[in-house]
C-alpha cells in the first residue's frame, strides 16, 4: 500500500511540475490579470510561463517592445525565481531596449539584477524630469549596471555606470554636440545616485540622487567649453551667479 501511494505522489508531483512548464504565459496572465495595475497594457503573449514572448508592454507613457523571458527552474530549488528577460532592439534608436540577468526571492520578494544593459534616448529621459530652462537634445543613454539589490527606498547595492556617447543640442542657429557624458551609478543610504564625470564640454560637475516619492535631485555647478556656441554660455547665466572660477550653481 506505502509503494502505490508513493507512486501516485511521483506521478501528482511530475504532472504538476509538467503541467507548470507547459502550462500557456497567456492563462498565467489572464489569472493574475485582477492584481496588475490598471494602466498596465499587455500585447500579444505566447510561449509558456517558463520561456516566453510578448509582442508589446505599456505603462503610463513607457513603451517595450518584443518583450522574451526564460526562467531557470532549478533556481526554485533554493526559493528563487531566477532567469533572463530581453527586450526591444538595440538598432532601433527611438524605442526603450536592454537585458538583464534576475533573481527574485520567493520569501521576501527581494530582487536583483546583473549583466543588465538599458538603452533609451535623450528625449525620454528628459520626459522624466523638470528641468530649469527649456532644452531640445536628443541622443541615446546606455545603462550599464553590474549588480543591484532591491531595497528601501530603492536598493542596498548598486554598482555600474550610465553614458551617453553623443548628446546634440538645438541653438538658434541649429543643432550642435555637447559631446560625451558619463557617471557612476551607486546606492547612498537607500537611494539611487549617479556622479557625473567632470570631463565633458560642458564642465558639469554634478550628483544626481532618485530618493523616497520618485524625488530627483542635482546638485553641482557648471562651466562650458569656451568653444561651445554663445548661446549655451548666455543660458547657463540664468542659472544663477558664478563663483570666484567662473561656476554657476546647478540645483534641481
């Protein structure tokens, strides 16, 4: 009798496990549909919950595209979800792109990322924020983190580095380059902050931090290359007064 019992519980365990890694991303979905948040838009789904697509990914004003994921099934073994997602196209210039590496626990719900890449363009970013004097750029920003840990507000750890190989702006007399920017990604008390590399045409020297509530704040000062167009250096001056080295504050 213990042998037959045993036998109907392999055969209840290996249907489960069969029926989870066959089972459609699409049910999955249509399951969970009343815990996703309403602004939330999914496309098209296929594949299955362990190796999938989707067609497209919106929320609010974020858009990605070709959306695929496969899962690592022996991550579940150690209470971890484990696996690799990919989105957009790298050659596709205006739309949100990247990979990454995941691991999210299955007890606290703690996540974390490596080897990920997020490329975006200038325009995009600048949707996000408020800046202080009315800017049109465009470019693209690459995200290259090596490591991040969830946490509160935003992560325990974070290592990696944010760049832009070429950021052009439009003057009155057309567009011109600003050159390369870059910055060290890292976690300060919680927060997400960025230290801009002061070796660019413009001379910002800056730390950005993205604290509690989505607060995003710079700090630092500014001074451009002599050879950038006149504009650039008349708009800096609403900036505020310089100091003694010719530096005007930058606060947002």
């Amino acid at each position: 009798m213990k042998k037959i019992i045993s036998l109907v519980l392999v055969f209840l365990l290996a249907f489960g496990v069969f029926a989870a890694i066959s089972m459609p991303a699409s049910i999955v979905l249509q399951l969970s549909q009343g815990s996703l948040p309403r602004a939330l838009a999914i496309g098209a789904v296929s594949g299955s919950v362990w190796e999938g697509r989707i067609s497209e990914v919106r929320y609010e004003n974020v858009q990605l595209n070709d959306v695929t994921w496969q899962l690592n099934g022996w991550g579940l073994l150690a209470g971890q979800l484990q696996g690799k997602v990919r989105f957009g196209s790298p050659r596709a210039l205006d739309e949100i792109s990247g990979s990454s590496n995941f691991s999210v626990s299955l007890l606290d719900q703690a996540a974390q990322l490596d080897d990920a890449t997020l490329r975006f363009s200038v325009e995009q970013a600048m949707q996000q924020v408020t800046l202080p004097l009315p800017v049109d750029a465009k470019g693209r920003v690459i995200l290259s983190i090596d490591e991040y840990h969830t946490g509160q507000p935003y992560c325990d750890a974070l290592t990696g580095e944010i760049s832009s190989p070429n950021i052009d702006i439009k003057g009155l007399s057309g567009w011109f380059s600003i050159g390369d920017m870059s910055g060290v990604l890292s976690c300060k008390s919680g927060d997400i902050a960025v230290t801009v590399d002061p070796e660019n045409r413009l001379g910002l020297r800056a730390d950005a931090t993205l604290a509690a509530n989505m607060q995003f704040r710079v700090a630092g000062n500014i001074k451009p290359e002599a050879s950038l167009p006149k504009e650039v250096h008349d708009a800096v001056k609403f900036l505020g007064r310089p100091d003694s080295e010719g530096r005007y504050p930058v606060n947002l």
